[in-house]
C-alpha cells in the first residue's frame, strides 16, 4: 500500500489581546491520485476534544485543560472522505482549551499523526482498531497576545 500524500496546514490571526477568542483554521488536502479516509479523531475536523495541538508560551508548554472523550469504535461518519486534491478544514477556537490570558508569543503545533487513513472505502470503519497511523506534518502557527 502506498502512502498517502496528505498535506496539512494550520493559519491563525498573528496578534490578539488577552481575553480574546483565538480561532486556528486546519487544513488537510490530499494530494495523492486518489481519495483518502481520514479518521476525524484526534484532529481539529472534530473540533477539540483531546489534546490536538501541542501549545506553548515563550517556550513553555501549556497545559491542555479542555473536555477529554471515551469513544465507542468508529463509524463511517467518523471519517473523512477527502478527493484528490480536495482540502477539508475546520476552525477551532483554542483560548477555550488552553489558557492564553498571560501576554506572550504562543506557538500551536499540531501533534503531527493522523490516527487513521484509509485508502478504501470498504476498509472504513475499521475493525478492532487495527489503525493506519499516518504521518502529516503542519507547520506551526504563531499568535502574539498583548495585554489589554
């Protein structure tokens, strides 16, 4: 099975204020000859409900204080079905998972993985949780948050 050509990319408003909403657009186009399954788990397509970006402040990690999920196995409608060269994408409003109220440079990291990738609609959902961990690389975004 050939790897899939997944590209990911994240964008952010560069400044903000302390106490302001800060919104993170991902983005994943595939770009292989062919469409691609993507389980939404663990990624932004699903909004947060887990730790799916590293975030720092000055070079120190934040700690993730948003809802942790327990899931039963997945189902079709857990996936993502992306054409080739389409691109789907979510925006994410991270100040409710992480706390950004001190002013300084934060950095959002996307954890890099992508839990599940399916190169056929028949082998989703899988079963018994025999994943295709795929790696996809993002580069990190940068928000610069003033004080008041």
């Amino acid at each position: 099975m050939t790897t899939p050509k997944l590209e990911c990319a994240l964008s952010v408003h560069p400044k903000a204020k302390v106490g302001e909403s800060i919104e993170v657009l991902f983005k994943l186009t595939n770009r292989s000859e062919s469409p691609v399954w993507v389980l939404k788990w663990q990624t932004p397509l699903e909004g947060i409900l887990g730790t799916v970006f590293q975030v720092t402040r000055d070079g120190e990690e934040m700690p993730y204080q948003g809802p942790m999920v327990k899931r039963a196995a997945p189902g079709a409608d857990s996936y993502a079905a992306i054409a080739p060269g389409a691109t789907v994408e979510n925006t994410v409003e991270v100040t409710q998972a992480w706390d950004f109220k001190k002013p300084g440079t934060y950095r959002i990291s996307f954890r890099d993985a992508l839990m599940d990738v399916a190169t056929r609609q028949q082998d989703v959902p899988r079963a018994g949780g025999e994943y295709q961990s795929t790696p996809v690389t993002c580069a990190p975004v940068d928000v610069t948050v003033a004080a008041r």
